[in-house]
C-alpha cells in the first residue's frame, strides 16, 4: 500500500501490516474478555471492542472469513486465540 493512503486506511481500521494488527490483537483480548464477561456482547463498550477487532485481519475474503468465523456468532469471539499467530490460514494477514 502505497504512504499516501496509510493515514486512511488507519483511520478506517485497515491495517495493512500484520505486526501492527497482531500487538493491536494482543492488547485488545483481555480487555475483550474482561468487558465480554462483565458487561455482555450488547454492551456499548463491547461492541466498540469488536468493531476495532474487526478492522484488524487483511481485507478482502480474509476479513470477512473472520467475521464469519469469530464475530457474527454471539459466542465467536470465546474461541478467539490468544496468540494472533495461531488465527488460521485464511482469517488473518
């Protein structure tokens, strides 16, 4: 991706660069699992927690194959690893 569209595709939640997606990764999941816990899938606080994990995975087939696989689902997200490296083939960058 070319420097010019880096600021837009940050400010939309596209990262393009996997290193940058998988410490988002790392820091968001606890705070994904204390908020999903406490609060529940509807509250404000979580649903804003996934839309910022949706944002993550490359675009195209592999951001909707992780929609797909851990989001749509009310309970997708539990199975959700803690490592990004251990996301599948094809769900990730």
């Amino acid at each position: 991706m070319s420097k010019l569209l880096e600021p837009f595709s940050a400010m939309f939640g596209i990262f393009t660069d996997k290193r940058k997606a998988n410490k988002v990764y790392t820091n968001l999941m606890p705070s994904l699992e204390f908020i999903m816990t406490i609060k529940g899938r509807n509250s404000a606080e979580a649903r804003g927690l996934l839309a910022i994990l949706a944002g993550l995975p490359a675009s195209g087939a592999k951001s909707v194959n992780f929609a797909k696989k851990y989001l749509h689902s009310p309970d997708g997200w539990k199975d959700l690893p803690a490592n990004p490296d251990d996301i599948p083939f094809g769900h990730w960058h």
